[in-house]
C-alpha cells in the first residue's frame, strides 16, 4: 500500500516522539481517553518512546461485513440477508454535505492534524481540569475509525467487543500507534471514506448508505444538508440521537451539527439558520433481513441456501471459516431456484392446504439430470407467528428440517423394486400376495445374523383391503400397492440389495442415522424428506443415473471475484433397463393405479403413492423425464393428526390418500412449473399382464378371537386379545422405536 498523507503538521514519528514526551510529563494522554487522571503514573512508568516503539505496527483492516444477495436463477431477487446492514460505497457517492458535517461535528481540524491532535489533547486537558472530572474526550477521526476496526473484527464475540471499546491506556496507546500507520498509508480522503463505511449510524444501519436508506430511503450521495447533519450528529451516540425515537433530541443535535459546520466555514451562516429551521422529516425504510423477508415464499429455500453454504467444505474447511465468509457478507448468490416452478407450488399449496389447517403439506421439485433444486414450499410460512415455523418440512434435519422427516409409505416400494430388478429379478415375477401374512422369516441382511420375527405373537402385515389378494405380477402390484407383494419380495432378494440401492439413491433418514435393515422398510417405516424423495425419483427420470441435489450456481464476493461452488456429483446407479423398467411400472400407477388423480394431461407422467398407517403422512412422489417433484401432507409438530374426517383446504375427506391429496397437489404443481416447456417422453419397456386370481381364491379375513395387536396404530378390532392400536412404540420388525403408524404402507 503506497504511503500517502494530506494535511500539514508534524510527521507521524515527530509527533509520536513529541506526544509521548508531553504524556509523560503531564498525563495529557488522558485527556484523549476521558478517564481520571490516577492513571499518570501507570502511563509515566511505561511512556517511553521505546515502549511505544515495541507496538506492532501491523493493523489488520478486516473486511466489512455487508449485505448478501440471494437470486433466483433468473437474477431475480429472493432475500437480502447481512449479519450487519450495511453497503461500502466510495467517496464519490457520498455527499459532499456529509462528508463535511462529520468532520466538522467530530474531528475540525481534521485535514490539519496528523493521527494525534496535540491543540486537541492540550484543549480537553483545559476542559477536564476546569470541570473536575472527564467531561470531554480528543480522539481524532482516524483514531475513532480505528477503535470501529478493532470492533469490527471482533464480530459477534462479545467479549472481543468490550475489549475493543474499553477505556483503558493500554488499549489508547495501541489505538494511538495504529492511528498513525493508517494516516502513513491511507492519506486523508481513504480515512473519511473508511470511516463512513464502517460507522454505526443506529436503527441496525452500519455505513452511511445503509443509514440513508434507512432513515430518508435514498442513497448516501443524494443527502440534504439537513439530513446530513443529523446523520452527523447520530454518530456521537446512536440511542440517545435516534430521530425515530426521539425527534426533538435529533433535532437539537442537527442544529448543533449545522452550526458547527457554520463556524468551520463550511457552509454560510444564513445556510446554516436556513437549515435549523426546517423540521425533522424522515423516509424510513424498515429493515428487511434475513430469509423471513424472502419473496415468492422463498424462506424456506432462502435458509436451505445459507445451511447449504455453511455445510459445504468448499467454502471454508471448518464450520467456523465458512460462517465468517456468510456473516462478513457482501455476497452475490445465485441459485437454481426457478421462478416459474416456485409460482406455481406456491399456487397449488394455496389451493388445496390452509396456513391453519391442522396437517400442512410441503412440495420440492428438482430437475433430473442436474440435481439443480427448483422449487420448495410449504404451508406453513417461514416466521414466527401463529401457524409459523422454522421448520424446512422439505429437508433432512441438519439442514433445518423435521427431527424425524416423515414416514415414506407405500413410495418406497419403488426402491425395493429397483433393487430387485438390478438384481436380476424379472418384472413378470409373481406372489401370492395374501391379504395379510406373517412378515417372512428369517431374512438375509448385509451382516453375518439375518433378521428374524422374533415377536411372540409373529409380527404381521396386510394389504389395504381385503379384496387384494394374489397371486400377483410386479405390474399390478406396484399399481395396487400391493404390501404382501412387496414384503414377499425383500423375503426373497434380503435386505442388503435394498440398503445398497437406496445409499446409490441418496435415499438416508432425515435424522441422520443408518437405514435399519428390517422388512418394514419395504412400506416406508422410515421419515425421509421430501427433498430426499424427489431427487431419488429423479433417478429413474434420469434412467439410472443419480445426481446430487444442488442450489447454488455461482457466488461473487465484495469484489466482484467469483468463488468456486461445487457441482453436482452425477454417478450411475442403476441399469438403463432397470430404470426404464422403473418408468413402465410408475406410470402404470398414474395411468391406472392408486396415483390417477396425479395424471398430467399433456404429457407422460410417472410416480407412485404412499399413506402410512392411521393415515399421519400421504405421499405423491412422481416424475416427468425434465422434472421430478414430492409432495407430502401430514403433521409438522410432535402431535399427529390422523387424517381421517378432517377438513383439510376447506374440503372435507373421509381418507386422505396419497392420490387423493398429494396427488391433485403435485400435479398442479407441476403442469404449472413445466407450462409452455418441452414434454418428452420415457424410454419404455414391454411387461406382460399376468393373470388375475383364480375365482376361488378366498381372501384372509380378520377377526378371529384374540389376533394379536401389530404395532401399527391402526384401530382395534374390539375383541378380546385384539389390535388395541394407534400406540406406535417399538417396532416389533427389528425392535426400533418408532412413531405411531409408521409400519406399514396403506396405498
């Protein structure tokens, strides 16, 4: 950095010889700190040149932490977000009017001095002495912008900011030995601008073009002289001088200000009466920060982003080094958010889901082949208030979502099949699927020990009703929903097939932990989010190859300079053919199945349903080859609410089902996000219809004496011995606490 200084005097290292031998004989140096004068002889013992001299001259201006600028993925704006509101501007687009009322209120002699005002020293020792205490202090401007450094780089750590400010010597002298570097190398005009950049103003406004839009709504370089003045004139004490809390206080500082600016001849004393008499008017603008200010309904992206940024080692190698870089700000932050997407899931929510419904209801839409998120939603808005929340139904906990996610139900059969398939199993293969059935035992895992039903009485499962009964193909199955079909299934190919397809999916419980190697995971036991779900599908779309969910596109800091974000990580997961196997058989549920009511009408559509048990969560989770999306509606809070005779939108449902709710809301959703763009078409294969069930087949049938209860909180029979239900608690499929009505898929 070139040396440069403005302004006559003596040179920095004179006055620093100078001031400290003055300091030593009388104690002036207090008077530039305003504290009693018991301290002289502290300073006496350690005043000496050579003391002075051992002080690092080595001060480390930080960054200024600013505003950060959230887009969509059209430039668009989503959410401004700062740890500090404020915006660096140089001196140009600062007006003259408040560049003038600072240091005329604050440091007069400013452009005349060196970093120590030695007639400003001498003139407050005179002050204090006459009134018998510290009444008045003599920091210079620059010595005032580098105590604000010092806060500066202390951030948010509390203890760092008193240290910073504290009134001790030992804190004077080093402000004193950095005053006068910065004056060496900066020069006048980068000090003034510095400092107005850095200034705390009040109202949350750090600099002075936060403060102008703050308080007039207007840019720094568009301020009256009044309203610089009292601008000027808040900097002594922000509090005590705000104008929106006390007008008549602001104002009598203005003037104080104006007429300063009078007496230093830099403006006329008629300007200056002029001024004076003039009201107090202000424009204020209300901060907005944060993702709670976010447009489109976008909070709930808007912190994904930021978890997204803090989570990712590609901004910093530690948690701590990547929240500096968020909080000092100054970011631009570009992400995949796609306007037209987001609209339209805001549409449908609206239409099918009230804010103060008892269930609430959370869609995301991602894109296949890219991992690039496009949409995400919920009905109850990102706040504070009633039927608020902070909670990112969309995500997995970490990233700020639900503790547990929500049971997947019957759309996990998909992964169960897909695993199957890879695995060589063909699509015509049949069971015969009974209503209900003893889960198989025991059953090959990933380890040396299969599982085993060890409950007493056995551990069963059922179909949703009693007039699904096989023998069953794959194709009707998994367009029925079939529950024995599929726990035949995972009995046949074991476990591990499954938990290594779902972790090629990126298919990981919301919680965090390991996906249980139980059979109940074939009908969705376990919460997933919805993110998670989507992007899975997205697999299939994508005809096997998985990709990594992603939100941002490009970030440039302060300066314009671009960092490196990370790109989705693309890896094939599966065959072609099981994929496009995946396809035929999911659009069978949309063309035929449980899911029909999702069915788009101008394109081909594929997905599958899910309903947990006492109906907690209903899932629709489908796909079209250039989107994939996930709906779910259920309880957001610790209570569940089982949705059945409920009012949900304002309509009334007998049974929420996952095609029934879900459904209408994906597709809805998604004809509105995919409007006006292309619609190809699935890579398809041939399955052949298996035969239906012999006539003489007859269903098992419920209700003999003393069936035992099954853990899945569904009701009762009421006979003795029988399901008492809706208990949830441990699952007897592996011994896992879970919520209730979570084994067991319904559709």
């Amino acid at each position: 950095m070139g040396k440069k200084r403005s302004g006559g005097g003596l040179t920095g290292p004179q006055q620093a010889a100078k001031f400290l031998g003055v300091s030593v004989l009388s104690g002036v140096v207090l008077a530039g700190i305003a504290i009693p004068g018991a301290g002289a002889l502290g300073l006496a013992a350690k005043g000496t040149v050579e003391g002075f001299d051992e002080i690092p001259a080595n001060l480390k201006t930080p960054p200024l932490s600013q505003r950060t600028t959230i887009l969509d993925s059209e430039g668009g704006l989503i959410a401004t977000v700062y740890s500090r509101d404020r915006q660096v501007v140089p001196i140009t687009a600062i007006s003259p009017y408040m560049q003038k009322a600072i240091v005329a209120i604050e440091d007069s002699r400013f452009y005349e001095h060196g970093a120590i005002d030695l007639k400003g020293i001498l003139r407050a020792v005179n002050r204090n002495a006459q009134e018998g205490g510290a009444a008045q202090g003599a920091s210079t401007l620059t010595q005032q912008y580098v105590k604000n450094v010092f806060v500066e780089e202390a951030g948010d750590d509390e203890t760092k900011v008193r240290e910073a400010q504290e009134k001790s010597l030992g804190r004077k002298i080093r402000e004193l030995k950095y005053s006068i570097q910065v004056e060496e190398e900066l020069g006048k005009h980068k000090i003034l601008e510095n400092y107005l950049n850095i200034t705390y103003f009040g109202q949350q406004a750090y600099g002075i073009e936060s403060a102008a839009q703050r308080y007039f709504s207007k840019p720094a370089k568009d301020l009256t002289l009044e309203e610089a003045a009292l601008l000027a004139g808040v900097v002594q004490s922000p509090s005590r001088y705000d104008p929106m809390n006390d007008t008549q206080e602001a104002m009598k500082r203005r003037n104080i200000v104006l007429q300063r600016m009078a007496d230093t001849k830099d403006i006329s004393q008629a300007e200056a009466d002029a001024a004076k008499a003039k009201p107090v008017q202000l424009k204020v603008t209300k901060p907005k920060n944060g993702c709670i200010t976010a447009v489109k309904g976008a909070g709930f992206f808007c912190d994904f982003v930021r978890n997204t940024f803090l989570d990712d080692t590609a901004f910093g190698k530690t948690r701590e080094e990547r929240a500096k870089v968020w909080n000092q700000g100054g970011l631009t932050v570009r992400t995949t958010l796609d306007p037209q997407s987001q609209d339209s899931v805001n549409e449908s929510i609206k239409d099918h889901v009230d804010q103060d419904d008892k269930v609430a209801t959370a869609v995301t839409l991602v894109q296949p082949g890219t991992g690039r998120v496009l949409a995400m939603g919920q009905s109850k808005p990102y706040g504070f208030g009633k039927n608020e929340t902070q909670i990112n139904f969309s995500v997995d906990k970490k990233m700020g979502g639900s503790n547990f996610g929500f049971p997947t139900g019957s759309t996990f059969k998909a992964f169960v099949a897909a695993a199957a398939l890879e695995g060589g199993l063909s699509p015509t293969k049949m069971y015969q699927s009974p209503y209900d059935m003893d889960y198989p035992s025991p059953v090959k895992t990933c380890g040396d020990k299969p599982w085993v039903n060890n409950d007493r009485p056995a551990a069963r499962v059922e179909n949703e009703t009693e007039s699904e009964v096989g023998p069953y193909g794959m194709k009707e199955a998994m367009a029925k929903s079939v529950n024995t079909y599929f726990v035949e299934m995972i009995s046949e190919i074991g476990l591990c097939p499954v938990t290594e397809m779902t972790t090629k999916l990126g298919v990981v419980p919301a919680n965090g932990s390991k996906l249980p190697e139980v059979p109940a995971i074939a009908l969705g036991s376990e919460g997933m989010s919805p993110l998670t779900m989507a992007n899975a599908y997205a697999t299939f779309a994508n005809r096997g190859v998985y990709c990594t969910p992603v939100t941002i596109e490009s970030i440039t800091d302060a300066h314009g300079k671009a960092l490196t974000v990370p790109k989705s990580k693309c890896g094939r997961a599966m065959s072609e053919s099981t994929a496009d196997t995946i396809n035929t058989l999911l659009l069978g549920v949309v063309d035929s199945g449980t899911g029909q009511k999702a069915g788009l009408t101008d394109r081909q559509s594929a997905g599958k349903t899910g309903t947990t048990d006492s109906r907690y969560n209903a899932w629709f989770v489908g796909y079209t080859p250039n989107m994939s999306g996930a709906t779910w509606v259920g309880s957001g809070g610790a209570k569940q609410v089982s949705m059945e005779n409920i009012t949900i939108g304002g309509q009334h449902y007998d049974k929420v089902f996952g095609g029934g709710l879900p459904g209408p809301i994906w597709k809805q959703a998604v004809s509105g996000a995919l409007s006006g763009r292309e619609a190809p078409g699935f890579t398809t294969v041939n399955i052949p219809d298996t035969p239906s069930p012999s006539p003489g087949g007859k269903p098992n049938k419920p209700g003999k004496p003393g069936k035992p209860g099954r853990g899945d909180g569904k009701p009762g029979d009421g006979r003795p011995g029988g399901n008492t239900g809706g208990t949830g608690g441990t699952d007897p499929l592996g011994g896992i606490t879970l919520p209730p009505g979570v084994i067991g898929g319904r559709d």
